[in-house]
C-alpha cells in the first residue's frame, strides 16, 4: 500500500529572492509546457506527459491519497471520460478511429459491453443524466447520446466549440473546453446555460477536462498535468490540489505508453476514487486524506 501525503506548498522557505525567482521559473515553465499543448493539441500529448508542480504560487493545500486497490485498465485505452453507476465502471475514449464507449467489469477490467464511434469522432467527456448516457466529441460539435441499459444510441445533439469534459450536477450539464471556464447546459437542448471562469489564487487555471463530482466539489484533471483541481463550483475558486504526478510517474516508467492522468470516477459507497489516465494499464483505487477541503477564500 503506498501513502501519498498532502504537502503545504507555502511561501518562507529559502530566501524571498530565490523563492520568487523560482517560482518565476516554475511559472515559465507551466507556461511553454501550456504553449506546447496548445500548440500539440489534446491527441497529440507529449508521451510521458508534462509534469508542473500543481500549485506553484499559492497556499492551497495538496489533498495527501492512500492507494487501496490497483484495477486493470486496457492499455489502449485513450480514457476521456469516466463513471461509475451501480458498481459498473463507464468509459468514454478518444482517437481519430479509436474512439468508443465502454461498459466495463470494475474489479477485472473486463469489457461488457463496447460501442465504437465512427471514424471522423474523437470521443471525450462522458456523463451520465438518468437514465440516458451523453458522450462528447473534441472539435466535431456531436454529443451522442445512448440508453443506459443497452448503449443504444438514442440521438444525437450539436454544441459549439470544444467538447472536453462533462458531468452533471442533477440541475446542468457541466462541461470543459480546454479553456478555464466551467459551461454549464441544460440537460434536454445542450443550451448553454452560462460560463464560470476557474481560478486558483486569482490566476485562470486553463486546460481544464475531464470532471467528477464528489460531496459538492467538482474534480477536473488539468491537461496536460497530473494534476487535478479540487472547484467549488458555486464560485469557480479552487480550494485544493490533487497530485497525481507521484502515481503516474512510476506508472510511466513501467509503461512508456502511457501519457498524462485522466478520467476520475467517484465510489460513493466507499467514498473512494479511481483515477487513470490515457494508455494507462491500471486504475487506481484511492482513499484521499483531509477530505473535505475547507471553503476557499475569495482573493
Ligand atoms: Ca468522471
């Protein structure tokens, strides 16, 4: 069992000049390692992902995580989106030709049930709204949706922009473009509803994708990190950080394939979460510490 402890990342270490000409340089390289992505573009992430410290610049907290169970996940897995319901995982994965949804067998990996998209969709956020499944496409506008019983693709609706991540809240729809707003829809039309902008200590936290929520905070991995942001999302303000780094770090070394952290799902019976990511051949069970965060305060 492997114990990953929260650390307070706050000012006062070292001297106030070498502190501030770090962090200047951490900060710079969040910012080419973003310039890159954008550049690269979500199918294309650097394999081995980008590492950047989660919280370089602020006294948000990182939630400290316990590994309970390591779970099978199919290596060729692209993972976008991921829920779990009743016990059943369900998965959404992307690539021009790969894309798919995926009923799955949590404790072995096993595939229940599979619908491949056609060719010109790249699957990505997938949410579940009674009993109807909705999946995103990254720059096609399609969302499909499908009956939760048998995966039957009941229709289809178009959105404008980005499709990146989606959940539903039991109100809306909320949605990620890779920018640092949270779109949140009306669950029947798609119409979007209204825009909240996701700030950690004042600053946007751009890339924002694949959601879960969990006790009323919204988790959203943050592409092209390891890192997951813990959002109030009432106000858009980020209370914590999740680092996957350490998890997916000895994860890469094992599986060079593997690219960045991606795709939560929420246990509520355990209270546990299984986080993987794109290519990975595990999910990871895990219990966080400290949980919940306190209410962040308004800068
Ligand atoms: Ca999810």
């Amino acid at each position: 069992m492997r114990r990953y402890e929260a650390r307070a990342l706050g000012r006062g270490s070292g001297s106030p000049g070498r502190a501030s000409w770090l962090r200047l340089a951490l900060l710079g390289a969040i910012a080419i390692g973003l310039a890159l992505a954008a550049c690269q573009h979500q199918p294309s992430a650097a394999p081995g992902g980008l590492y950047a410290p989660c919280d370089v610049d602020s006294q948000l907290p990182l939630r400290g995580y316990e590994v309970v169970a390591t779970l099978p996940h199919d290596p060729a897995a692209y993972t976008q989106g991921l829920l779990l319901h009743e016990g059943v995982l369900y998965e959404s994965t992307g690539l021009y030709g790969r894309s798919s949804l995926r009923r799955l067998e949590r404790a072995s990996g096993r595939e229940l049930a599979r619908v491949e998209l056609p060719a010109r969709l790249f699957g990505e956020g997938l949410a579940l709204v009674q009993d109807r499944l909705y999946q995103l496409s990254w720059r096609e506008g399609e969302v499909r949706f499908y009956s939760l019983e048998d995966l039957r693709l009941l229709t289809t609706l178009r959105i404008a922009g980005e499709g990146w991540g989606l959940e539903y809240d039991g109100h809306s729809l909320i949605q990620t473009d890779g920018s640092a707003e949270l779109i949140f829809r009306h669950p029947d039309d798609l119409a979007e509803l209204r825009r909240l902008p996701v700030r950690a200590n004042g600053q946007p936290v751009a890339g924002l994708n694949e959601l879960e929520l969990v006790d009323g905070w919204l988790l959203a991995n943050v592409y092209p990190t390891d890192c997951v942001a813990v959002i109030d999302p009432g106000s858009g303000l980020v209370a914590a950080w999740l680092d996957l780094h350490p998890l997916a770090a000895a994860l890469r070394r094992r599986a060079p394939g593997a690219e960045v952290s991606n795709g939560i799902a929420y246990d509520a019976a355990s209270g546990h979460l299984l986080v993987t990511g794109k290519r990975w051949p595990q999910i990871y069970e895990i219990r966080l510490s400290g949980w919940p965060p306190a209410a962040p305060d308004r800068p």
